[in-house]
C-alpha cells in the first residue's frame, strides 16, 4: 500500500496443509517485506541510473554513474507490516525459525543498505480494516490456487501432529481392557475415571509450577519416591527416610500414612468437606486437588528442595 493508503499491488499463495496458522502469517510477512525490498531496489536503480546524452556526445564518453544502487536512498522509507496474529509476532521474534531468521536477514539489509526503518505492528483482525480485509481475500483466494512449490512443512505443524498421535495412543491405552501399559499405581488411581481427556481439571490451576510437578510425580509413582529410586538403582532400599517406620515410600504412605506429616494430614482432611481420605477421592475429584495442592505446598513433598533434604 502506498502512504496514501492506496493499495499498489496484492498477492497469495496457498502454503499447503502442513503449516500451522501462525507459521502462514510469518510467511506472509516475509513476502511483504520481500516484496517492499524490490520496491526499494527499483527506486534506487531510478535514481542512479545514467542521465541520457546528446547525440553529438562522443559514443566513448565514461559515464560516472553506477547501474545500480550501493548507497542508501536520499530519502529513507518507513516500512510498515501489519499483523493480525500476534503468534505470528512471536514466531518473527524467536530465534531457531527459517522464517524468523530470512526476515530478519531482509530486514537488516533494508536497514543497513537503503537506510529503510522497518516497523512490524500488530492490528485488530475482522474490524473492517481496508488492508486487513484484503489481506483476508487473498488468503481465501491463495486457498484455491495450487500449492506453491516454495510450500514447506513448519516444526510447529510437525509438534501439533506428534501431540494428535500422542493423544490418540493414551486415549486408546485408557480405554484398553485391563489398562495395560500405563503402569499398575497410574491405572489404579484412575479406574474409575470416566472417558479420557487432554483437558487439565480446573482444580489444577490451584498449583503451582514445583507443586504441579510433586503432583504428577505422587499420580505416577515416578519421580522423587523411594520406591522409583530404588527400582532405578538411586536408592539402596525403598524405605521412608522421614518416618523411619520402615514402611516404603510410595504415593499412599505419603499422603495417608506417613507420621512426619500428621499435622498437615489433619489439615488435608478438613478441606476434603466429608470425603474420605483415598487417594481416588485425592486424585480424582476437584475438592480432593484442591486439598491436595494445600498439602503438597506446606509439605513440600516429591519437590526439589525436599529431595535434596532426604534426612530432615
């Protein structure tokens, strides 16, 4: 578009079906810089090209202009790109990105060689913005074309389809009689769970970061437990090291059992509101989460900092 507003030229692809929405946006952003470089390249080729002579002029007269450009322009440019995905955004800024990096590698050629300022800026999408609306014709349009041959599979397309395949073995293994392979402590707390699902309970929100990974390590059986440790040659035996009871140190001892955590088990059961202390009632409904996030925070249990204080 011109500083007018008028639109000079527009144009679309179709990427194919192996790009995720974000990553088809950075491109588009990449062409439109791509496409402001030749506009720049053209103009300073006009504005170094040779004068015309006089017919009478000798025919070997040297010529003291240069054919192309190798110096900024007189008047350097703002250049303006105009997102609607702020993703989009973010895959420019990071780094490890084929897109992100020919984008950046434009961008400091137009900086460096026309003295061009390049501004990349968000906007509201589906607001009736002329250069957004027929942004969004392109696109339509790019979708009947054939695939371009520059289309190209992004990383984050392939990490979307991991995760699909991800999702659908667990939700097969979940629903696989007897439940095998997902280990015999996971399968137990999680019988009488109805139909799997990829979404985090609400509850969960009420961790935080350590605490959430304390809890996933006490629904697993694997982790900081003495129990795991051993079978994994870190421990030399499966017993508590906080009780001395002898017992082993798995997920139930923990959170039922466990005499060095008495006081705060008391606390556990109040906030459960009736329901009885089991680890179904812990790990399967959203007051026993709750509760048990208000356990782990004050026990410190399976976290960092409780691992490395086996003795205290």
């Amino acid at each position: 578009m011109s500083p007018e507003g008028a639109v000079r030229s527009a144009s679309s692809w179709n990427t194919g079906p192996w790009i995720e929405v974000a990553d088809a946006e950075a491109v588009a952003a990449l062409g439109a810089l791509q496409h402001a470089l030749g506009h720049l390249q053209t103009q300073a080729s006009q504005s170094h090209a040779p004068s015309h002579t006089s017919s009478h002029a000798p025919s070997h007269a040297p010529s003291h202009t240069p054919s192309h450009a190798s110096s900024p322009l007189i008047d350097p440019p703002d250049i303006h790109v105009f997102i609607d995905s702020q993703a989009a955004i973010q895959r420019l800024q990071g780094r490890g990105n084929a897109i992100a990096q020919q984008t950046k590698d434009i961008a400091k050629h137009m900086t460096e060689r026309y003295g061009a300022r390049i501004h990349i800026t968000w906007c509201p999408g589906h607001e009736r913005i002329n250069g957004n609306e027929i942004a969004d014709q392109q696109a339509k349009l790019g979708l009947k074309k054939p695939i371009s041959p520059k289309a190209y599979v992004s990383i984050s397309r392939l990490r979307g389809l991991a995760r699909q395949e991800a999702i659908k073995q667990w939700r097969q293994i979940h629903h696989r009689p007897g439940r095998i392979g997902i280990g015999k402590h996971y399968g137990r707390l999680t019988q009488d769970l109805g139909a799997y699902t990829t979404r985090p309970h609400k509850a969960l929100k009420a961790f935080t970061k350590h605490d959430l990974s304390a809890y996933i390590q006490l629904k697993t059986g694997i982790g900081s437990l003495r129990t795991h440790l051993y079978i994994i040659g870190k421990a030399t035996d499966k017993d508590c090291n906080r009780c001395n009871s002898g017992l082993s140190q798995t997920t139930s001892h923990l959170l039922l059992d466990c005499k060095r955590y008495d006081s705060e088990r008391k606390e556990l059961n109040k906030a459960l509101k009736g329901l009885p202390l089991t680890l179904q009632s812990l790990f399967c409904t959203g007051i026993g989460r709750q509760a048990l996030a208000s356990y782990i925070s004050s026990t410190g249990i399976c976290t960092t900092k409780w691992l490395r204080n086996r003795a205290e």
